[in-house]
C-alpha cells in the first residue's frame, strides 16, 4: 500500500501487537495511558507474543539489561491489569476461535523461518501481525529492511511510539505536556526518536512528523503529509459514539419531536 493511503477498516483491529524494542520504550518513558484508552474505548487490545516477553525479561543486549530494573514492574502492572495481553496459544482462541491451532501453526512456522534473519521477538511479532492481518508497534528498523529487502510480505501498518502519543493527544488520554514528558525521558536514554521530534518539544515537532494512527471523530492532528514509505495510516472508532458536548458537560439537550 502507498505512502499515505489511509487504512480504514469496518471494524477497529482486535489487537496491536507490540515489539520488544517499542514495548520497552512505551515503559521507560513511564506513561502507557494509551494503551489503556486503546483496550477501554476503541477494544483494540495491546499484546506482546511469548518470544517478547521472554527478550524483555531475559535480555541479551547489556541495553536492556541496565533498563530491567526500570521497565520491568511496570511491564508486570501492565500484564496483571490486561492492559498488555501476551498473545500465545492459550489466548489466540478467543481472536479466532476454532481455527487457532492452525493459526497458531502458521504463525510459529514463518516466525522459524524469520528468526534466522532476526530477533525471536521481531520475527514472532511480525509472523503474528501478518497472519491476523494486525498491525505492529515495532522501533526494529534493522528487522524490517532485512525483511523487506528479502521481498518478505509484512502487515500494515508498521506503528511507532509517537504514533500512539499523537492518538493520546489527539483523543484526549494524554496531555502536550504528558508527550513531551515521553519524548524528553526517551531522549535522555539515547532511545530512538523520530527526526520530527529530536530537537523539538512534541507540539513544535507534531508539525512536521505524519501520525499513522488517528481517531475518526475529533480533528486530526500532526502533518496531512506523508513522509515515508511506511506512512500508512489507520483510523479507528469509538467502540461507542462519543456523547454531544451538552451531554458531556451536563448542559439542556433538546430533544426533536
């Protein structure tokens, strides 16, 4: 699909399935209140395949290991609320139901197959990702050029960290001030940041990065441009309409007769 062309599905994605690289960022940077707005208003369900959650507790990079102490309770919070689900045999049923042996099955298959070219957790996350037609919050920029370049077919869209900090700001879970506090903690840690936000707050760089993650019913915020190959967006909706501003605010509504 081309730069910019927007993903429109009839229904809201199950599931965003979320790398190890992305998953870490989401925790250090100490806020995952989207993901809960995510789970509670749009029932798309943060998860995390078995290969990922084992990369984040066992890490073999001395990176990740110097950020265990970190991010791990607050990995394990968000996996005894559900507000990260791991994806795995036990829990797919409920995604696909009777056909999950077989699914699981493909998946496992092409996560084999890809893992000799890249992390256990890249490749089960985007195996996943592709088979459930999902898409991905993945930072591996390395995973995905080798698999690209091997005419390997990944899933749409291939979601990033600020993409879930423009949807929080655009939809209201999260403040200006909430997303810079991200940015500023990732920078702080040398972690990846989108040129549009390297030296800039996160109001100066919405201008110039192209969100690819946007809620249908408020106005849309960041660059209508495209500016990489990648930039697909995905537009969700409300599991429930939201109410009129006079029934939020508790103000008279006329009724037609």
């Amino acid at each position: 699909m081309g730069a910019g062309l927007p993903v429109v599905p009839e229904v809201n994605p199950a599931l965003i399935i979320c790398d190890t690289d992305a998953t870490t960022q989401l925790l250090i940077a100490g806020d995952i209140s989207v993901l809960r707005e995510l789970k509670r208003t749009y029932k798309v369900q943060p998860a995390i395949v078995e290969a990922v959650d084992y990369e984040l507790r066992s890490p073999q990079s001395l990176t990740l290991r110097r950020l265990l102490p970190v991010y791990e309770p607050q990995l394990d919070k968000a996996l005894n609320t559900s507000t990260i689900q791991i994806l795995d045999e036990r829990t797919l049923p409920a995604y696909v139901g009777n056909a999950a042996n077989a699914v699981w099955r493909d998946i496992s298959i092409r996560a084999t197959k890809w893992s000799l070219r890249v992390q256990r957790g890249e490749a089960y996350s985007h195996s996943a990702a592709l088979t459930l037609s999902l898409p991905i919050l993945t930072h591996d920029i390395r995973a995905i050029r080798i698999l690209e370049k091997d005419q390997e077919k990944l899933t749409s869209p291939l979601l990033r960290a600020f993409d879930l900090y423009a949807f929080g700001f655009q939809c209201g879970c999260m403040t200006e001030r909430d997303c810079d506090r991200c940015r500023q903690a990732l920078q702080q840690r040398n972690e990846f940041i989108p040129q549009a936000f390297a030296n800039r707050s996160f109001q100066e760089g919405l201008g110039y990065f192209y969100p690819r993650l946007q809620c249908s019913h408020i106005p849309f915020v960041g660059s209508a441009t495209p500016f990489d190959a990648h930039d697909v967006r995905l537009t969700l909706r409300p599991a429930q309409p939201p109410p009129s501003p006079e029934k939020a605010s508790g103000g008279p509504v006329t009724e037609a007769t």
